[in-house]
C-alpha cells in the first residue's frame, strides 16, 4: 500500500477528502500560521484540522516540521527544524519567524517591541479574554525609542509595509493603512506574539534598556 492510499483511507475515515487535506496544508505550509478568529476561511480550515490532527502532524514530521496547537487562542504555527517552540526545550535561536519567514532588520526590532509591550500588559491585567492587547500607535513608536533608541519608520510606504507584514504573520490587528498617519489610531496585538520571541530574548532586552544610563 503507498503512502497517499494510506493516507486517503485514513482521510476517508475521517470525512475529510484529500482535496480538503491538500488545501489545509498548502495554506499552513505557505502562511506559516492559522488563526481561527481571522476569517471565515481559516475558522473553516482550524476546524477542518481539529477534525484530523494526528494525520495533519504525522504528514509535517515526514517534513521535519513541527507543529505548534495554541488552543486557548485556537490558532496554529509551524516551526522549521530546531527552532524554539514556547513551553518545550530547543537549542539555537529564540527568535523564530516561522516556516519560511524570514524577517528583515525592521521587522524583527518591531516583532521584540511588540512582545515586550504585550508582555508589559499582561503583568499590567491588560488582557482581554482572547489573550489581545489594545494599543495606541503612538505607544508602540515611544516604546521603540525607548527599547530600541530608535522610532518607527516615519517613510509611509515603509511603514505600510512592516505593519502589513506583522499583520500577515498574525501578531496584529489594526493598523491599517488608512490608519497609519492618525495619531490616534490603535492596534490589537495577538497572544500569537510570545510564540516568536521567548522569555529569555525579551529579558535581555528589556536587560539593555535597564542598563542604559539615564540622561
């Protein structure tokens, strides 16, 4: 028996086709990530791999590729090869982007200013009961000067640009780009946040901005 006859019994067992198996799959394996409250779509897909995760996991291990279920937050995230995957031990890097993201120098100051700003609300009670944090725009560039020294991009385009990404990667809601040159405009943070950076990145960081001497 080959492994795709195997593979559609066991689909089959399941109601699943394998049109709708491939389709799960080349939307996790193409996006890196699933959130079940994004669209219609991808609640349908969440709840299509709630359906058959043995199969979907068994398929990306052939893969290499690892598997990260956030049930409280209903949401999926694939992880290359030795990358750190939050509650579980991993050597090498503790900031990942997930399969196949590969974030550029902006991003990634963004992605550890984000997280310590979500982390910052959730020792503040700031949380609401999805696990989202709301936050002014303009907090988010004084805690960039602040980690980072440096603000946002004030060039339009890139700032559309990495907010669009953050958004692509699901760490964000908001923050479009209608509401980029308002200075009160507010953006979500998704819990999906603490699965890049780990605690022990975001300590250092937050480590650097306690050292740095007061002027």
């Amino acid at each position: 028996m080959t492994l795709r006859h195997a593979l559609n019994e066991a689909l089959d067992a399941h109601g699943v086709t394998p049109a709708q198996f491939s389709e799960l799959m080349i939307r996790l394996l193409d996006h890196g990530v699933l959130c079940r409250d994004e669209s219609k779509k991808e609640a349908e897909l969440y709840d299509r791999y709630l359906r058959i995760p043995e199969l979907v996991e068994d398929y990306l291990s052939v893969l290499q590729v690892r598997l990260h279920h956030e049930r409280r937050f209903s949401s999926l995230r694939l992880y290359p090869p030795g990358a750190e995957i939050p509650g579980q031990t991993d050597p090498d890097e503790g900031l990942n982007g997930g399969l196949r993201h590969r974030l550029g120098q902006q991003e990634v100051a963004l992605v550890l200013v984000l997280r310590a700003e979500y982390d910052k609300a959730l020792r503040e009670g700031q949380v609401d009961e999805h696990g989202q944090v709301t936050l002014p725009l303009e907090a988010l560039n004084l805690a960039s000067k602040n980690l980072l020294g440096r603000p946002l991009p004030e060039g339009r385009t890139e700032r559309e640009a990495l907010f669009r990404r953050m958004r692509q990667l699901r760490l964000i809601r908001g923050a479009g780009e209608a509401g980029l040159d308002d200075g009160e405009a507010w953006l979500t943070l998704r819990p999906d946040i603490t699965g890049l950076v780990t605690d022990a990145v975001l300590a250092t960081l937050i480590g650097q901005e306690d050292d740095q001497p007061c002027t």
